[in-house]
C-alpha cells in the first residue's frame, strides 16, 4: 500500500483570526468598526479577506477592543500588544513578589486586629482616590498590606478572622487596581480570584458584593462573555438588602456593573434598563451620598452613563452627558481623570482634536498615573500628534513625552 500522509496544516489567514477575536470579545462588526473609527463595511472587508492586514497602529487599535495580544490578530508571537499599549510601572516586580511569596511557616509575631487592619485598608483606599500618583503610594504599602491580612486571617479566629478576611479582600481589590493597565493580565486574574475567594471565607455578602464589582474588570480583560459577569453581578447583588444604605449602594454599583457589560457588546436595551436601577439607587441614597472607597453615587452613576454612550458608538449623546456633569460631586481624583479621558474618546470620536488634548492635559493635572496607563491615551496621541489639528500637534507631542508614549 502507499505510504499515507496526513494533510498539511493549513496556518489561518489574518481574516480568521480577526474573525475569531472578534466574535470572543462579543463586538458587533458595527460596534468594532466604530470603535476603531471604520465602518462595519471595513469590518467585514477585513474579515472576508479583501481588504489585507492593517498597518500597526490600527493592529493596535484592534487588539486594544478586542481584549487580545496582536500576536493572537498576526500569528507573530514576536509581536505582542503589551509591548506597545502597556508601560510597566517601576513598582510592578515588588507587586509581583508580594503576590508570589508564599509563607509556609506561621509568623515570628503576633497578628495584627481586624480592627488596625481595616484603618490600613482605609488609608490605603484615601491614597489611591487622592491627587498625584496614587499607585506609587499605594504600591509602598500592597506588600506589607497582604503579607500582614494574610498572617492575621490564618492566625485569627471566630469574628475577628473573617473581618481579617474582609480586610483581606479588599487589600487584593487595591493590588488589582494598581495591576489593571500592566502588562501582568495573569496578575490581574489572580488578584480577582483571591479577592472573591477572600471575601467568600468571610461569609460576607458585601465583601462578595464588592469582589463581584472588581471581577467585572476581570472578566473583561480576559475577553469572557458579557452573560458571565452578568450572572456573577446578580448573584452577588442577591445577597444584598437594599433597605440598608451600604447594601444598597453595592446593589447599585452591580447593576451598574451590568450596565457597563452590556453597552460594552452592544446590547444598548438592556444596557439602560440596568442604568436606570443603578440611577434609582443612587437617587435613595441622596445626591450627597458617595461610598468611601467603591465612590458609588450619583456622580458616578452619572459619569459612567458618558461612557456607556462611547461604547454604544454615541459621541454625540455622551457628550451631551459631559456637558451636563459635575465632576466635583465624585470624590476620587482617579475617577474623575478617567471621566474626563472619557470625554476626550468623545471628542476624538467626532474627529474634534483640539477639545479632546486640552481634556487629556486636565485630566493628567487631575491624576497623571490614571492617563499614564490609560490604554485609550496610549492609544490616540501618536495619532494627534503625527496628523492631528496642526495646533494642538506641538501639544499632543509633549503629553506624549511626559507620559513616555513613543510618537
């Protein structure tokens, strides 16, 4: 008999393997194509092969909304997304030890009260919603920070180590936080199991409540489908009384969880159907009301409704929100950076570069380490400073310089 030979692989085509990222970060073509400021005509020419692979920047681009390296668009593991999207804070490898260092051995001390925990945990919280960078400070303090909740919970019992546990939970949320937008996507997944592994230890229903809010990112950066973190938010959300004011505003924070799930694939109905929950509860909790450390309030529920209308491709209506908003009712410097970067993508989206620098520039004096990893800043400035209104090009170069983005 002749020998037999099996087929050739056939590698995938570059149309595939947008096809494919596509299709598992849930984009419709219009929703992708709007995104990178294309049709969905383009999207499709892209995907059935007539129209070839874009140049990098726009393989940028595409990676950034699919959630994936631009080896998995290329087929070029040489090349990965990180390597031109994603600067590594100087403090990221004593994070990295921190979060690898296992200890064995019960520690040579006593553990500290659940009590002087949640003060730490708190003074953390105001270091990284305050002005200047919050992840340098916030970073000299994450490995004492989890080394000692850690010791506490496994050496405590009863009450005191499950609110040991909290605090716990609530150290690996700060940890996320300072990981999000580093190029340590394996880090982040980590710090939301153990954050939601924590606060289940603890039997605490707001501790779920508020690793459920911290796993939405998770699940976000690791391209997971829209209905699975729709499912965890209203889960946790279950647990919650929303006859209390601190059930009710982490009530209010899932359904503003979902809400961001949903406009972020498309699904524009039930985006605003769970808005407008996230809005109620907000409303009942005063127009004054912020959470101390998760901000939920009016001001943020209002704030996120700008971005939602980005995601759902509606410049126009998000900036009619920004016009309206008040920055000053939301109590976090980080958070109102990204707001205004919001308002930025905004602008840039209706190809209005002079409004969107002048915002990028207020949003670095509001917090510069919130735009020095902002993915979306990252992104444009090249852009605006190479073919942007020949004004505002001069200015978009020096942004770029202080924020280390090659143009």
């Amino acid at each position: 008999m002749p020998e037999q030979h099996s087929p050739a692989l056939i590698p995938e085509t570059f149309a595939q393997r947008a096809r494919r990222a596509r299709d598992r970060a849930g984009l419709t073509r219009p929703v992708a194509g709007g995104l990178v400021g294309r049709s969905a005509e383009w999207v499709k020419g892209i995907e059935n092969g007539t129209i070839g692979m874009p140049r990098l920047p726009m393989l940028i681009r595409l990676a950034a909304i699919y959630e994936c390296d631009i080896a998995d668009l290329t087929g070029d593991e040489r090349i990965a997304a990180a390597t031109y999207t994603k600067a590594a804070h100087t403090d990221l490898p004593a994070i990295k030890r921190a979060l690898t260092t296992y200890w064995l051995t019960p520690a040579d001390r006593e553990p500290e009260s659940a009590e002087v925990l949640a003060a730490r945990v708190r003074q953390a919280w105001k270091l990284w919603h305050g002005e200047g960078d919050h992840r340098s400070r916030i970073a000299a303090l994450l490995p004492d920070l989890l080394a000692d909740t850690q010791h506490s919970a496994r050496a405590l019992d009863g009450t005191e180590r499950r609110r040991a546990l909290v605090a716990q939970a609530q150290a690996y949320h700060l940890a996320q936080l300072f990981l999000s937008f580093q190029p340590a996507p394996d880090l982040v997944m980590l710090t939301g199991d153990r954050s939601m592994t924590a606060a289940q230890d603890a039997d605490s229903p707001r501790a779920i409540a508020g690793a459920a809010w911290y796993m939405n990112h998770v699940y976000r950066d690791a391209n997971e489908a829209a209905e699975a973190r729709v499912e965890l938010a209203e889960q946790a959300a279950a647990l919650l009384r929303q006859d209390e004011e601190e059930d009710l505003a982490r009530w209010g924070l899932l359904q503003l969880a979902v809400a961001l799930s949903f406009a972020k694939v498309g699904r524009e109905g039930q985006a605003w159907r769970y808005w407008d929950r996230a809005n109620d509860a907000a409303r009942r909790l005063g127009p004054d009301y912020a959470h101390p450390w998760l901000i939920f309030g009016q001001g943020v529920v209002d704030a996120y409704a700008l971005t939602m209308h980005n995601d759902l491709m509606q410049p126009g209506k998000a900036l009619e929100v920004a016009n309206a908003l008040d920055l000053n009712t939301v109590p976090s410097a980080t958070r109102r950076s990204y707001h205004l970067i919001e308002t930025a993508r905004a602008y840039g989206m209706q190809d209005e570069g002079v409004a969107a620098i002048a915002l990028l520039e207020k949003a670095h004096r509001e917090s510069p380490e919130t735009i020095r990893y902002n993915m979306h800043t990252r992104m444009v400035l090249p852009e605006l400073a190479k073919t942007g209104p020949r004004m505002v090009r001069s200015d978009a170069q020096s942004l770029a310089m202080e924020l280390g983005v090659a143009v």
